[in-house]
C-alpha cells in the first residue's frame, strides 16, 4: 500500500516505519551479501516506531497559551494555530522552492481536537496578533492580562508556557495547583530551590506536566537507546555533543519592534523577581543574553543536548560538573557566555561491558558551544566496541580494539574505517534542508523527524502525546523526573561557570553539595561572573 504525505500526517498511530538499514560492505557479491546478513543479524537493531496514542474525539481541550513569541508561535503551529502572516510567507518559500514542505506539513497535521481559547501576553502588538489570528466565531479567544487570571478563570484546561526563563516555574506551579494541565519550555526552572517546588507541585497534582524537549519523538534516538541497551557500542566511556552558531540571531540578538514602548509592554510584569531595572527593549527581546531573565547556553541549549542523551541514556544528574568558556564572540553587553565548555562525570554509570567483569565503569558526557563558529561537530558516543554518530541519522563503526567485534574484525568482515550499521529515517524523503542552521537543529531532532520516508514535526508530535495523555491516560516522555534531571544538571553547569569550581551532586540527599558562605540561586541570579573568592551572593 501506498501513503500520501496527508495520510501520514494525519494518521502516525501504527504505521509501520520505511527508512533505510544501510550497509557501506553491501556490495553485489554472493559473500558480501551474507556477510551483510552476518552483520545484520549480530547487531540484532530494530529501527523504531512512533508512540501510537488512541484518538482525540470527545470534547475538545481548552488550551491557553502564555506568551505568544518567537516559540510561542511555533507551539502554536503544532497545536494546528498558524497566523495568516506566517502562512503568506510560507506560501511565497513554496513558490521558490518546491520541495520547502512547511505549508503543505501544516495543512495536512492531524487536527488535535483543541480550543485555543485564550491568549496572555505582555506586549500588546502580540497579543493582539494571536486575537486576530485565531479569535473566530467558532473558536473564540479570550485575551488575559495576568497568567494567574487565565488560570482561575475556570475556562481554561491547559496551559502551554513559552515565557522568559524565570517565568517558568511560577506559572506551572499555579497551573498545577490549580488542576490545569502544563507543558513548558525548557530549561524547566531559573533555580534550584523552584525546581523542588515544581517536583512537589507536579507529583502532587492529577494534571498532566510535560517539559518541551521535542526531540524525543525522534525516531533515531529511540533505535539508539536500543542500540546502546544491547551493547552493540560496549562499554560508553565517552560523548562529545556540540553546539554551533556563528550569527546575530543564533546568538539571541532577536529583532525588536518598533512598536515596543512603555505604553504597549507591562514592563513591571516581565521583570517579576528580577532586578528592577528601567524599561529596556534590548532586555525585553533579546532576554535570553542576561542571568536574571534566561540561563545562556546551559539553560538555553546544553538542555537540548543533554536531554536528547538522557532518553538515549538515562544517565540521571551527573555526580560532578566543571564548566569553563566566556564573552568572546559577542561583547554587547550580555552577562552569559557565548564560548562554554561543560563536562560532566558520571563516575558510576555503566551499560555493561564484553570485557572481564569490573575492568569498565564511569562516563564523561563533554559539551562544547560556540556562537562563533557554526562548523559542524557531530555528536559522537564512543564505546569501547563501536562508536555512535547521532544525529537525525545514526551511524555505528566498529572499533579496531574492540572485543564483542574482533573475529569479525580479524575476518575482515568488519572495517574499523566502514560504517556497519546507518539507520536513516529520511532516506525516502524529497525535502530540502535550506541552511545550515536548519541543518543545526534538525541534526538535534529539533525540528523533525521521519516516518515512512515523510518529515513529520517533531514539536507536533510531542504536543500530541502531551494531549494524548490528557485525553486517555498514560505517561508522557518528558515529564517531572526528565525536567528534574535536566534542570538540576544545567543549574549545575551554571554555577560551576559562575564560580570556576567544580560543583557535586549528592545521589542519596538528592542535593547539590553545599560550598560554605554560597548561595547558588544567588549565584545564578548574579549578574557578575564571580570567582571562589567571592563569599557571599545572597
């Protein structure tokens, strides 16, 4: 049988999945073809299959979103909500490119059985966007000065949170609560003592929390936990996973509006707990660039990558961190780093070994980012038998010192220099990838995924299961435990980068160790970049 890109995108649940397995030995010979199924077959990976959920039939979801910018817009989008501007423009990327699929993806998304029903936002010209967008005779949208009155208004099911960093605990805990039903953005908290409120709020709420790592539904990370589980890499010693920009808008100086004033932004409201500061249209749009209101790159973009290797992993929170870089690329007067270095040890971790019991134990997971520079540096999981490219493909060669693979290797079966195993999900896809930054974020399954050979949103997905759960039960991937990691570990990173010193983490307590005369939420909110000689920041 064959599929349309619209019955793919409108019905994921149970379909079986094309892709490709890709063998570089696979050559038109006898031998070589058995030697393929010899490879094949000893690997023993199954290429995975999306989550199916049942349907969204029933009475429809009430959603709320609070804050409707640059994410806000793109939340929206999947939850089946596109502006006309949006639209307009991407009819015209169409036209000049035929294989830009982005209008035609989001026409035929499966309809998620939603009201977007209300709408709050500080910045007026924005709020007003997403009103004269949505707001129908059949889908009315109410606008909410405050999150606090959009979630006691009764009107609302759930709350989708795309707000400045140290907004984001606050709302979900008033949400839940409340009963009403959250997914939020990462990082999941701005500080350490937030993210144990959310953990108490969330497990004591009946309503569904999901944290926004999209890259979940990605179903090379999915083959890859399988692979990782079977052994095929041995024992993980090692990952080196990068980020790579070299522009303005990758490193947070986003445009501003004209129409931005005093008048038309509740600059009160955008402060909250931050330092009060006159208003600041720099501070209001490009947030991302100062500790009070965002988490640079450990918050920002680490998340993403350690996220993405924790559902590959589950390696938790690392026992130790170290972190290292500065302002080197953009000196505009940011206080987070625009070079950082982050390793993290995870002394304990272990997946099992094809050498003698004990010999192997204990990973490092290396994070490098420059907005400098968006050279390519693939993530790479070196294991002592085979070593894991990730990306939206996965490639596995085999290790020249390698014990599971050594008579393979001494038969010449095996090539340490030739890829044994690809799996490829986008083999039968048409679509272009423009840029290299949309190569960026596709590689980190930011952007999508593949099934069938068709590209598929992987935000859409991820906000599928999130109402998928809502609607029938269930679990969804990202929730209190992953966001718990994901925060503790980024927090981690930020304080070790702060204080140039290395920060620990105490599995039996569940707390970071204490430095005496330290503050750490302090330390993350301070707007210098201190030293171990600075005593105290509270």
């Amino acid at each position: 049988m064959k599929w349309t890109r619209r019955d793919l995108l409108k019905g994921l649940g149970g379909l079986p999945i094309l892709g490709a397995v890709w063998w570089a030995g696979a050559a038109t010979t006898v031998d070589k073809r058995k030697e393929r199924t010899e490879i094949l077959e000893t690997l023993d990976i199954q290429p995975s299959l999306p989550n199916t959920y049942q349907g969204f039939s029933g009475k429809p979801i009430n959603v709320g979103i609070i804050g409707f910018g640059i994410r806000g817009e793109q939340l929206c989008r999947a939850l089946g909500f596109a502006t006309k501007e949006w639209m307009d423009e991407m009819a015209l990327e169409m036209e000049e490119n035929p294989n830009d699929k982005r209008l035609e993806d989001f026409l035929n998304q499966e309809k998620l059985n939603i009201n977007l029903a209300g709408v709050c936002d500080i910045f007026d010209m924005r709020a007003e966007k997403a009103m004269r967008s949505f707001s129908t005779d059949a889908n009315k949208i109410k606008r909410y000065s405050t999150y606090q009155e959009m979630i006691h208004s009764g009107a609302i099911d759930a709350v989708v949170i795309a707000t400045p960093d140290h907004w984001h605990a606050p709302m979900a805990i008033e949400a839940l609560n409340n009963g009403v039903h959250v997914y939020v953005e990462k990082p999941m908290t701005h500080t350490i003592e937030e993210t144990y409120r959310l953990r108490e709020a969330a497990n004591n709420s009946e309503a569904v929390f999901s944290v926004g790592h999209q890259h979940r539904q990605t179903l090379s990370f999915k083959t890859a936990e399988d692979i990782v589980n079977k052994g095929t890499l041995g024992h993980i010693s090692l990952i080196q996973t990068n980020t790579n920009r070299n522009d303005d808008n990758g490193a947070w100086n986003y445009e501003m509006a004209e129409q931005a004033n005093e008048q038309t932004i509740d600059w009160q409201q955008f402060l909250g707990t931050a330092p009060e500061i006159p208003f600041n249209r720099n501070h209001f749009f490009r947030w991302r660039k100062w500790s009070a209101y965002g988490s640079g790159l450990s918050g920002d973009l680490l998340t993403h990558d350690y996220d993405r290797l924790n559902c590959v992993l589950h390696m938790g929170i690392p026992e130790a961190v170290m972190a290292s870089g500065g302002i080197y690329t953009h000196n505009d007067g940011r206080n987070v780093p625009d070079v950082l270095q982050v390793n993290m040890e995870f002394p304990q971790y272990s997946k099992g070994s094809s050498q003698i019991k004990g010999k192997e134990r204990g990973m490092t997971f290396c994070y490098s980012a420059s907005l400098g520079n968006s050279f390519n540096r693939p993530t790479i999981l070196m294991g002592h038998d085979a070593t894991m490219e990730l990306g939206n493909r996965l490639t596995i060669w085999p290790d020249a010192g390698s014990t599971r693979f050594a008579e393979m290797l001494e038969d010449g079966k095996m090539n340490p220099s030739i890829p044994i195993y690809q799996y490829d999900p986008a083999a039968n896809s048409p679509d272009a990838i423009s840029s290299a930054t949309s190569q960026y974020f596709a590689d980190k399954g930011l952007m999508w995924t593949y099934v069938n050979g068709v590209r598929v949103d992987s935000t859409f997905l991820h906000m599928r299961e999130w109402l998928g759960v809502i609607k029938n039960g269930g679990k969804v991937s990202c929730g209190i435990k992953e966001g718990f990691e994901e925060a503790i570990s980024a927090h981690m990173a930020g304080i070790s980068w702060k204080l140039g010193k290395r920060i620990e983490w105490d599995p039996e307590q569940e707390i970071i160790k204490p430095i005496e005369d330290i503050d750490f939420d302090g330390v993350l909110l301070s707007n210098e970049i201190l030293n171990f000689d600075f005593i105290n920041v509270s």
